[in-house]
C-alpha cells in the first residue's frame, strides 16, 4: 500500500507592522519579529518595512516577489 503524504498550507494573519523590543536580563535588546516577513525568525531583520504602505482594513500576502492585495474572504 502505497504511503500517501499530505501536507496543508496555512494562512497566517500578523497585524503588527514593527517588531516587539525585547530586553533580556544583561541589558541587551532583541527585535523580535512581528510582521511574518523575517528571514531570521524570530528576529527582525528589517523586511517589516515592506508593509509601511499597507492601507488601513485591507489583507495582504506576501511572497519573493512581492504582495497582492487579498479580497477579504476571512473575518478580522
Ligand atoms: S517585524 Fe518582521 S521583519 Fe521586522
């Protein structure tokens, strides 16, 4: 019997445009990614600048080359 392997894509909603500031006991800050477009989750990396001319009510996706504004299929 043939092993069948399935796997399922997920939408995932970040709302938050700008990464939280964590500070660790010695003193030290950390960017932690908020907006989902990192490359170095769960640390910023600067890519939540993408999204600085999102409107305001409106669902967006993102991918390598760029972002598509989505009709809003799913309740806030
Ligand atoms: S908050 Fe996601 S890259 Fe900065």
């Amino acid at each position: 019997m043939p092993i069948i392997h399935r796997s399922m894509a997920r939408i995932v909603r970040h709302d938050r445009n700008h990464p939280y500031e964590v500070k660790a006991k010695d003193g030290e800050t950390f960017r932690i990614c908020a907006c989902g477009l990192s490359r170095n989750k769960p640390f910023c990396d600067g890519s939540h600048r993408r999204t600085a001319d999102e409107l305001p009510g409106e669902l967006y996706a993102y991918d390598e080359d760029g972002r598509v504004r989505v009709p809003a299929f799913y309740p806030g």
